[in-house]
C-alpha cells in the first residue's frame, strides 16, 4: 500500500492543527454552526440525528494491521465501542465529541490516515475492485491508478468547490467489483490489441433521486492520458454542471440532457488542449506508485490442499465457510477470504474493536498484513494460503466474524437508517435484522443461492438498493414508515437498475414480502444453478407482481 513522504505528513498535520483551532473557536461561541458547517464537512465531520459523525477516509479500500488497531483504539477511546463500513469503503464513527474530533484526527494522522474529502461537492474517496492485486481475471491491479487519482484530487484547487459530490470507481478485472457503472466516472483496466494497458472511460452513473447507468465514451484510454482526460471531464463538469438545482448537480443529469455523444465531443475538445502538458502520466511515475503495490512474496504452499481437504470433511461449518467465503486466488495455493460483517440479526457493515483488532492480528500473521474493506461492507483478507485458512477460521469464530453468507440472501447492504441520519425518511438497520433472522438458517439460504439485498433508508441510496437484486427503499407517507420495493437491479459488468415492483410494504409486513418474492423465484427458476437475478431478467416482473399484489389487474393498479 501506499506510504506517505515527507509532504503528506506535512500537509496532514497541518490540516488536523488548522481543524483543531476552528472547532475550538466553535466551542467558544465565536464561530456559528452555518460558518462552521463547510469548515467540517471538509474534515469529514457531519451532524447527524443524535451526535457528530466522523468519517474516515479508506484510499481504495485497503488497510494495514496497524491501521485498522487505530480504528479499534478510536472506537474504544472516542466512541461506543464500534465502527461502521461503509459503501464508499470508509469509515464511520457515529459517536464521537466534536471537542474530541482534532484529538481523533491526530492519531489517525500518527498511521496516515486522514478525513479529508470525506465529504462536501469534491472528489469522494477512491474507491476500487476489493480483490485488487490477488483476483485470478485481473489484467492489472487498479490500486496504483486509483493512488494515482488520489494524489492529483487531493484539495485540487479547480475541483474542490463542484457543483456536486463526485465519485470515482477502478477495476482492473474482467468481473466488476467496484460497481463503476454506477459513478460519476467509471474506469476499466484493460489491453489493447499491442497488450498496453489503458482504461474504457464511463461517465454519468450514479443512484439516489435519478438512478443512471452510466455511458461509455472512451473504449480505450492510454494509460499516459488518465489525469488529462480525467481532467477534461472535470473541467466540462464544472463549466456546465448545475448549481442552481442540488437534486440536478451530478454529472448523470448533464450527460442526460446533453447527451453522451456531445458530452464525449466537449470532452475530447477539452482534452486535445491537456493531453502533451505536465498531466501525461511519465511511465517512471506509474512505476514508482505501482511499486508500492507490488504483490506479497508468496511461496509455495501445496500442503494446503490436503489438509484443507481434511478439515473440511471433519468440519460441516468450517467447509461451508471455505465454500461462501473463500475465492480462488492467482496463485492456486492461496485463498481471498471475505470476512462477513453480517451476523445473522446484526447490524450490517458494524465491527466492534474487539473484532477490528482480532481482524488485525490475523492478517499481521496469516494474510501478509493487508486488509480491504469492500463496497458490499465486508472485510477481505487478499491473500491467505489455503495451509492457513483453518487457523484464520478459529480465529474469526472467536470473535464471531464467521458467518458463511458473502453473497447470500442475508449479506445484506443496509445504510445506518433512521437510526442515525438526518436525511433518513425510514429505518434501515431493524428491517435488515429481521431479513436477516427470518432466512438465517445456512440451509434456507443455500436453497436460494446467490441474493443481494440492499436497503437505503433515504432517497440518496447511500445502501445502493437501486441496484440491489433486491432493493428496499424506505420512504416517509403520512407520517408513517413504508419501503419502496424493486427488482433486478445489479452493480456489476451488467449493470441494471431495479424496477419499482409496486406499492409499498409497512415495516412490518417487509419481511413477508421477501418471503413471498423468495418463494416464487424458487418456484420459477429453471434448475437450482439459475440465480434470482438471471431468473427475473428472463420471466420478467409480472409473477412476482401477481405473488405481492394478487391479481394481474391489481398488480397494475398497484404500480
């Protein structure tokens, strides 16, 4: 991973003791909430329902064991005892005194880590492919560029002040992980017909009040021009982004009533102006950033393989967690294991600090010191020999990190809900909890296969329903709690939004209504092998509006 020189340090130290003096001038009276509301949202500070919340910036997703002890002594020392991971892969506090908030950003700054652009109308964090450097379909490890685009946004002087928040993805994978058709911009590593790398550009994705898919407008970037033609985007965005209209601000709703093709056309204006300046990336930069990257020694270990054998037939639960939560690796004698963050009935995406620091022993010992966290709220040890996976098992099942759900129906993506945020119309954490419960059991979930569930408590989809095989929207109506159900979304190389099955559930009758779609998806799939998603595209919404709604007729007027 990345490390900071000299000037990163600097800088963030001299950001934490700027922050340090604006909140005490807060505290004292002498700044007022509307002048300090901008100062901390650039300090990744907001005020939610109850308390401030903090959120921790996570560069693509991955951490180190001292890292992740940080977070854990955070918890401990400055919260409730737990952090929660977020869609964007970073980290959320949800407790912490704003007189503890310099103090907070200190000690993250001592393991170079910061809060910075956490939020505001930026350049969001990162965000890349979870299984980044160890994937077997990977044509190159997109950490590097993703770095790469950090480094270049961090405080960008033309781009800190955006008509909107804005949001990148990388993949360097044939499967995508990273869910990139859904951002503002979206990058694909790939090769050309000479074998150079480069990146197909999309631009205009995104959820929340209007969900899009976004357009491809460069199938095929060369790795020299990534900042230039990033740029360029950036600067057509800024021109002619909207900001008289929040809800019209995104770069989606410009490519929308622009068009891609025009859109592409600026863009290509633009970047013929940038692309023989200082931002052509020299390939001895590329080199330098990759080399941070560059993989773990990792040695042969074929002994793996018969004793993984062997504990799987004396084991039921060990065998099914290698089955759910281990990926094949490049390297055959080696495993990606995720660790699920979703017990059954808990808090999706929540870890005590009792958890963050046993998840740190383990990689320290057994997974080359390299945790991520992935945009689906799990924890993924890239890099673990399969000799290993029974003793990193134990290890997880001591702290009750071993549930074998990753992907399954109760791997549930939940916002914090109502629970927590001041934008929330409903709760999100209790619905996620009785799902949860209700198909708990690892034979009921092995007989539906793969299932994502996603629930946003608001319409700015901070839980990604809209692209959730199943998607749960909770929305306010007449002073009441109701959730918005949709179907067939996906965040993948295949990316769909859901479509609004009908009319909305109470709280308490959510649950049966995922039994009932559960129900007849199992009693249309061709053969088991056929997942709910591949089954929906085929027959169509129409047999689940009839199970939910009744009769053909009704299930019209419902919608």
């Amino acid at each position: 991973m990345y490390r900071y020189d000299e000037f990163d340090h600097a800088f963030v130290a001299e950001r934490v003791a700027q922050f340090r003096d604006q909140v005490e001038r807060r505290l004292a009276g002498e700044l007022s909430e509307d002048a300090f509301k901008p100062l901390r949202l650039m300090n990744g500070v907001y005020l939610q329902l109850h308390a401030y919340m903090l959120r921790i910036a996570i560069p693509y997703g991955t951490l180190s064991s001292r890292q992740m002890r940080m977070l854990a002594h955070i918890a401990r020392t400055y919260d409730r005892g737990y952090g929660h991971f977020t869609t964007r892969q970073n980290l959320q506090f949800n407790w912490p005194k704003l007189s503890d908030m310099p103090g907070v950003l200190a000690e993250l700054a001592s393991v170079e880590m910061h809060a910075i652009q956490t939020s505001g109308n930026c350049i969001r964090n990162v965000t890349a492919d979870h299984f980044a450097g160890a994937a077997a379909d990977e044509v190159a490890d997109p950490r590097p560029y993703a770095e790469i685009l950090r480094q270049w946004s961090s405080v960008h002087p033309e781009f800190s002040f955006l008509p909107r928040k804005f949001k990148i993805a990388v993949t360097g994978a044939e499967r995508d992980r990273a869910a990139i058709q859904v951002h503002d911009i979206g990058l694909h590593l790939k090769k050309n017909d000479k074998g150079e790398i480069g990146f197909a550009v999309y631009v205009g994705g995104g959820q929340g009040r209007t969900p899009m898919v976004a357009k491809l407008i460069r199938d095929f970037l060369p790795e020299e021009d990534l900042l230039s033609y990033t740029t360029a985007i950036m600067r057509v965005y800024n021109l002619h982004g909207r900001r008289d209209n929040k809800y019209k601000a995104r770069i989606k709703i410009l490519v929308h009533e622009t068009g891609a093709e025009e859109l592409a056309r600026q863009v290509e204006v633009e970047f013929d102006k940038l692309r023989d300046t200082e931002l052509k990336l020299p390939e001895a930069d590329v080199q330098a950033i990759s080399a941070y990257f560059a993989p773990p020694a990792l040695s042969e270990r074929a002994e793996g393989w018969e004793s993984l054998a062997r504990w799987k037939k004396t084991d039921p639960d060990f065998a099914r967690w290698v089955q759910q939560n281990v990926q094949p690796h490049k390297n055959p004698d080696y495993g990606m294991v995720t660790i699920s963050l979703k017990p059954i009935g808990g808090i999706p995406g929540d870890a005590s600090d009792a958890q963050m620091d046993a998840v740190a022993d383990i990689a320290e010992e057994y997974a080359f010191d390299e945790i991520r966290v992935s945009h689906e709220q799990n924890l993924i040890l890239p890099h673990v020999a399969l000799a290993d996976l029974e003793a990193v098992y134990r290890g997880l099942v001591a702290v009750g990190l071993e549930t074998a759900n990753a992907g399954l129906i109760t791997d549930i993506i939940a916002c914090p809900g109502l629970d927590y945020c001041a934008l929330a119309n409903a709760r999100s954490i209790p619905v996620a909890q009785e799902i949860s419960t209700r198909f708990g059991s690892a034979e009921r979930q092995a007989e539906i296969g793969e299932l994502k569930i996603k629930i946003s408590g608001c319409i700015n989809a901070c839980g990604h329903h809209h692209v959730g095989h199943i998607g749960l929207l909770g929305v306010e109506k007449k002073g009441a709690e109701l959730y918005q159900i949709t179907l067939g979304g996906s965040g993948d190389e295949h990316t769909s939004i859901g479509e609004i099955i009908g009319r909305g559930f109470e709280p308490d009758k959510v649950t049966d209504a995922i039994e009932t779609i559960v129900d007849t998806y199992i009693g249309l799939r061709l053969d088991p092998t056929e997942i709910f998603l591949d089954a929906y595209r085929r027959v169509g919404p129409q047999p689940f509006k009839e199970a939910l709604y009744g009769s053909s007729s009704a299930a019209a007027e419902a919608a």
